[in-house]
C-alpha cells in the first residue's frame, strides 16, 4: 500500500533529564519535549537505531518574556532554533499584540524573524478594495546587518508578507487562502 518513510517519537521530560545539560538547555519553564526522527533506512527500523534528528522544544523566560524554543540537532549539531514569543508593538494610539519568530542557524545566527497579526486590509486578492477583509498577516525579514539582535536596518526591507484567511464558496464549508507578496516595503 506504500512505504514507511519516517518515524518520531516523542516524550517529555524535567530539567535536570541527563540529556538536556549537554545540549545547554537550562533554566526551562515546565517540561521540555523531546521528538526523536528516523528518516534514514526505516524499513528495517529498530527502536535503537540512532535517530537521524532530534528536536527539543521547551519555554524559557529570558529579557521578561516567556520564549518558546525549538531547537533541532542532526547527530550532535545544533542545525536549527527558532525563539517565538509576543510582544506589543506600534504606537501608542495604534499597538497591537505580535507573534514575533526569530530563525537562528546553528542556535547562533540569527538568519532572519517574522511578525504575525490579524489585520483588516483592502488590498486582498479576494477583498473589495474598500471595507476591508480580515486576514491573518505575516511579514517576513533577513537580518540584513548580520548582529544577533532585531533591529531598524533589518525592518527597512521586508522580504515577503503574507495573508491567510477563508472565504465561503457554493457548497463547500470554507476554502483557505494563502496570498504571498513580495517586492519593495512601499510596495507590498
């Protein structure tokens, strides 16, 4: 009928677990996940065959916010971490609540960061032009001065925005609507 292609495994554990001071995950806010991912050879799969990755994924509070953290190794390398988390931003008269994820390359480069919100916006491929249609939207960025922090030069180009929202058509309950917009950040 078709072919087995990977398997995870998935357990949570406490700080202090052996495994988790090696990989320098400290100072953790509840449990930690651990998902174990064969995707090498899974035909002939035994559970103690070392898994081709392994992700982590727990919540640390760091500068007073509460961070979600997913880091993945390949073998011992930590290849990939992302850090999402909200905060407030605007301005005064205009601040709304954002979903910021930051994209960290081997847990020490910081490779770029996206804001997500629910917006009201006229320019939906699907809207009016006019009243407006509430979409879910994300903005895309590179850390384009190579720091490890989120900073104005990074947010003066935006690499792509995104709008996701459903619309109701004929017979079926609901159809997805995934938009990408790309170009200049006047021009999105």
């Amino acid at each position: 009928a078709g072919q087995i292609t990977s398997i995870r495994e998935s357990y949570k554990v406490k700080e202090g677990y052996s495994e988790l001071e090696s990989k320098g995950i400290t100072g953790v806010s509840g449990y930690v996940t651990i998902t174990k991912v064969w995707e090498a050879n899974v035909g002939s799969w035994k559970e103690t065959d070392k898994a081709t990755s392994m992700i982590y994924s727990y919540k640390k509070e760091e500068g007073g916010k509460l961070k979600n953290v997913v880091d993945r190794y390949e073998g011992n390398v930590l290849d990939t971490r992302q850090v999402s988390y909200y905060e407030e931003q605007g301005e005064e008269t205009d601040k709304r609540t954002v979903l910021v994820q930051e994209n960290w390359v081997a847990g020490d480069i910081l490779e770029g960061f996206s804001y997500t919100y629910w917006d009201k916006v006229t320019d939906s491929v699907y809207g009016d032009g006019k009243t407006g249609k509430v979409v879910k939207v994300t903005e895309n960025y590179l850390n384009l001065d190579g720091n490890k922090t989120i900073d104005k030069e990074d947010k003066k180009y935006m690499e792509s925005r995104y709008y996701a929202y459903y619309i109701k058509e004929e017979d079926k309950v609901g159809k997805l609507i995934l938009e990408r917009w790309e170009g200049k950040r006047g021009n999105l």
